[in-house]
C-alpha cells in the first residue's frame, strides 16, 4: 500500500515537472512572439511614413492568429497544471499519509510558486502584447488619416508634415513611458523578492525566540539541582562535623 501511494506521489510530480517544461518553453516563444509583433510594428510605421497604406499587413494578422493560439494552448497547459497541483495537495493532506510529510508539503510549495510566477508572466505579457496591438491600431488609424488628408489636399504638405512630426513626438513619448513602466515593475519585483526574504528571515528569528525559553528553563533546573547538591553536602558536612566534636569531648 505504501509503494502504491509512493507511485502515484512521484506520477504526480513528473506530470508537473513536464507540463512546468511544456509552460516555460511556451512562454519563451511567447515573449518573443510579442517583442517581434513590437518591433515589426515599429517597422511598418517607418515604412508607411514614405509611402501610402496600399498593402494588408499580413505579418500582423498572422502574428495575432499566432498570438490566439499561443494564448489557448498556455490557458490549457496552466489548467492541467493547477489539477495536478490539486491533486498533489489532496494527496499531502491525506489520512493515509503519515504525520510527519514535511518534505511533501515543501515540494508542494514549490510547485504552487512555480505555477504562480508562470501564470503572472503569462499575464503579463498577454497584457503587453494587447496594449501594443491596440496602440499600434490606434496609430495605423492615424496614419491612414494623416496620409488621407496629405494625398487628398496638395496645398497643406506643410502641415502635413507638422502632423507627422508631431505623431513622431507621441510614439517617442509613448516609447519613453513603456521603458518608465518597465523600470517601475522591475522594481515592484525586487521589492516583492527582498519582502520574502525579510519574512523568512523574521521566522527564523521568531523560531529561535521560541526556542530561548526551553533553554532558560534547562539552564534553570541545572542550577536548581546544583544548589540543592551544594545543601545536601553541606548538611552532611555539617552532621559529621558535630558527630566529630561529640565523640573527641566525651
């Protein structure tokens, strides 16, 4: 019965270790995914600025067809991991486990941090990749404006050109504010890891002050039997001391 329990405790943990493999090389092709849908964006706008918006960006529509996909298939991938991880704490927490699981609960742990830190990086960067695609629409949109209103009055070149300028100033300010929110998150997470620490180390200052008062209770009966060693031979002392002088008087 225990070698069974011990089977299905380690079927349980190579299913995680695989599925956490499967999500960390999903999510690599998934960052890089949004990082190419960024750059090829940026690339498009440069380009659209010499020349009119005659051609369908098939890159983009093929990146985000990609991008949907991608999304399902890592969904599923943390749904089956978050089972497993049910299942492993159904089975830590078991009448049939012994007491002493401590081990079991740590492997657990770590488990559910792993599966914490790949759902908030999926989200992350499933937010980033929305809010470039919805910034690059914007901006698509703007261009086919500015290159409507340039193409259809051939007297305002000039002003043609203040709104180019212009639309460059925004992209660059909006670049400026993605680097801002990138350094501000860097930071929360720094903060969140040295918070963790701190609480780890708070408990093991709190784990040896409870242990303080077991040893002052030790140090406390050595000295009590001691003391009462110390009566106990000078009463003896004492005794044979009278018995002494009793017996060279008489």
């Amino acid at each position: 019965m225990a070698a069974g329990t011990s089977n299905y405790w380690e079927d349980l943990r190579k299913q995680a270790r695989q599925l956490e493999n499967e999500l960390d090389l999903k999510l690599v092709s998934f960052s890089k995914l949004c990082t190419s849908y960024s750059h090829s964006s940026s690339r498009d706008g440069r380009r659209d600025r010499y020349s009119s918006d005659t051609t369908p960006l098939l890159n983009g529509s093929s990146q985000d067809r990609m991008f949907e996909t991608m999304a399902i298939e890592i969904e599923q991938l943390l749904a089956r991991l978050t089972g497993v991880n049910d299942k492993m704490a159904e089975y830590a927490n078991s009448a049939g486990v012994p007491s002493l699981n401590a081990a079991l609960m740590h492997t657990l742990q770590r488990h559910r941090d792993i599966l914490q830190d790949y759902t908030h990086e999926f989200h992350k960067t499933k937010a980033n990749f929305m809010a470039i695609r919805e910034r690059e629409n914007l901006m698509g949109s703007v261009r086919k404006d500015i290159e409507s209103y340039k193409s259809g009055s051939g007297v305002n070149n000039r002003r043609t050109e203040l709104f180019l300028k212009e639309h460059d100033h925004l992209r660059n300010s909006d670049r400026l504010i993605e680097e801002t929110i990138s350094i501000a998150m860097a930071t929360k997470e720094n903060m969140t890891s040295q918070r963790g620490m701190l609480k780890s180390i708070q408990s093991k200052m709190n784990t040896l002050a409870n242990r303080f008062p077991a040893v002052n209770s030790l140090i406390q009966r050595v000295n009590l039997r001691k003391r009462r060693d110390s009566l106990i031979l000078g009463a003896v002392i004492g005794v044979c001391t009278i018995l002494l002088l009793l017996y060279a008087f008489h």
